[in-house]
C-alpha cells in the first residue's frame, strides 16, 4: 500500500474549500479504509498567496483535520507554480501523488481509476475530460483552437488533459529535474516519459466562487505554453522572409527579361519588387538571428538531457 498525497492548489477559494475539504476527506478515508492508500496519506492544500481567508481556514483545518496539510507560498505565484511546490513538496514525502483543482470541477472519483493504472505499473495517469457542456461556448472554442495550436507549433500535449494527473515519486524526481523558471507542466511532464496511461472522466462546474483564471490569465497561460515548448514561431519568420525574398528575385529577373526584351517596365512595379525583396531579407535576417537565439534559450533552460529507467548494476553497488 502506497502513500498518497493529494495535492490542491488554492487562490482565493475561501469558498469552496469548507466543502472541498470535507469531500476529500471522505474520499481518503474511504480509500484507506479499502485498503487500497497508505494509512498515513494526505491532502496537501497549497496556498497561492490568497488574499482572502484561504489561508485561516487551511490552518484551521489543518489543526482539526489529521488528514489535512497546508503549503504557503510567499506571494501568488499562479497555478502551475502553485501545483509545482506542492508536488515538489509531496515527491518528499509520498510514494504518489495526484493533483486537482480546489474547485473539484474534476470528478474526485476517478482517483480510483488513477490508482487502479498506478498499480498496474503506470508512472503517470492523465485525467482526459470527455465533456465540455459545462463549459462556455467562448472557452470551448478557445481550448480547442488552443490544443490545435500547441500541436501544430510542436509542443506534446494530451489533448483536453488539464492538472487532474497521478505521478509517482520518480516520476516526480524526473519532473523536479526539469529547471525552467517559464513552466508549462502539460507540456513538460510528457517529456518525462516512463509508463503512462489515461483516465477519462466527466468535468463538473465549479460549485462555488468564480473562476481565477480571466481571459488575460488564460491569453497568458497559452503564451507560456507556446514559447516555454517551442521556437517555432521564429522559424515561421525565417520562411517568410525566404518566401518573400525568393519572390523578390524570380520579380527581378522577370523585370531583367522584360528589359532586355525591350518591354515597356513601369517604375513602381520595379519600386514594389525592390520592397519585396528588401522586407524578405530583412525578415530572413531576423529569422537567422532568431534560430540563434532560440538555442541559447533552449540552452538556458539545462533541461535534463535524460532521465534513466532502470539501472543493472552490480548486486550490492
Ligand atoms: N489557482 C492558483 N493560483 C492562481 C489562479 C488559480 O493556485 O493564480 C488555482 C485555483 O485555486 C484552482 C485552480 O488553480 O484550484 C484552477 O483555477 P480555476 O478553477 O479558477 O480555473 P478554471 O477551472 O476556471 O480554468
Ligand atoms: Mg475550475
């Protein structure tokens, strides 16, 4: 029997939490009762720098509830940051970990599917949402058009997988070598590797209190995304300035055999062929430049070059 640590990141939910913590609480004992979690599991509740009474109230469940732990942070720091100490935090101190959002929007019951692939040797379960009904017509098409952009660009993500994940301790010793300070972890934990699986389960709407992620947040979360995992875009640029330069010569040279031909050539189609030519190399010059400097950035991340599975050494090293 494993240790769990259920991880929950939380900013300003004074009001969900009460009942947050009293479904988790059921959840856990009922799986500690079944054998299937460690008697000694727990929630830990991450406080990202609320400025409402989230932090009180943690402290107060913390000292009623056993079950319960809290994490303070030092000031908000977002979500993803948020849900990365409180994983980093658990990979100390449990053998498994799963994480949700305080507004359980995601079904806490498919925490027994989770567990049920962890034992059957999986490192990492991806919740997959198999619904959007509750959510805005606005949000749906945003993710989605979200999701086909990350592909496009290059960056591995599960499609409609949000945090509702398990990981393992390795699992979560091989994402804390991970550096990067502009972290994305739907696009870094794929890079993990190890055995994975998906769990599909149905998304709910928030109980209570309002969604902390605005439209600025979620514009800002997508361009995290897009440049932590990819320099693609500058490529785009490198092709194209190419495209336009290339235009640029083939319109000379076609000006050239007009000219010798002894073709009338007005002066504003060679005036708008020079422009091509001139913003083509230009843009092809930035691009240069770009590739360049996204490898520094690539580079300054130290990202693990691997992660190793397995080791036969000798018996007894
Ligand atoms: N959250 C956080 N820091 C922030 C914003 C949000 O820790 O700066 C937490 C929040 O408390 C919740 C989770 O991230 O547990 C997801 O937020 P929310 O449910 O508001 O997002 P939505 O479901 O609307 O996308
Ligand atoms: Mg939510």
């Amino acid at each position: 029997m494993d240790k769990l640590y259920i991880v929950v990141p939380c900013y300003n939910e004074e009001e969900v939490l009460p009942e947050t913590v009293s479904r988790l609480t059921h959840k856990l004992e009922a799986l500690i009762s079944a054998g299937t979690v460690a008697t000694d599991s727990r929630m830990l509740l991450v406080d990202d720098g609320s400025k409402d009474r989230t932090w009180q109230m943690i402290e107060d469940f913390h000292r009623e509830n056993p079950l319960v732990q809290g994490l303070k942070l030092a000031r908000n720091r977002g979500h993803q940051n948020a849900l990365l100490a409180g994983l980093m935090t658990a990979k100390d101190h449990a053998d498994v970990s799963i994480s949700m959002d305080a507004d359980l929007q995601d079904d806490i019951e498919a925490v027994d599917d989770f567990l049920r692939a962890y034992y059957d040797g999986c490192d990492i379960v991806y919740g997959v949402r198999n619904n959007r009904d509750t959510d805005t017509g606005f949000k749906r098409s945003t993710a989605q058009a979200f999701y086909k952009l990350m592909t496009f660009l290059g960056a591995d993500t599960v499609y409609n997988h949000a945090d509702y994940r398990l990981m393992s301790r390795r699992a979560l010793e091989g994402l804390a070598q991970f550096k990067e300070v502009n972290l994305f972890l739907r696009g870094i934990v794929p890079m993990v590797g190890y055995k994975t699986a998906t769990v599909e389960y149905k998304r709910g709407e928030r109980f209570a209190g309002e969604s902390k992620y605005p439209l600025t947040k979620m514009l800002n979360f997508a361009l995290d995304g897009v440049t932590s995992l990819s320099v693609r875009p500058i490529r785009f640029i490198t092709l194209l300035g190419f495209l336009l330069a290339a235009a640029g010569c083939v319109w000379a040279l076609v000006l050239l055999i007009l000219f010798l031909l002894g073709r009338p050539i007005s002066g504003a189609t060679v005036a708008v062929m020079s422009i091509w030519t001139a913003c083509g190399l230009q843009l092809l010059a930035t691009g240069v430049i770009g590739e360049y400097l996204g490898k520094i950035y690539l580079e300054t991340k130290q990202r693990p070059r691997f992660i190793i599975e397995t080791y036969l050494g000798d018996e007894g090293m």
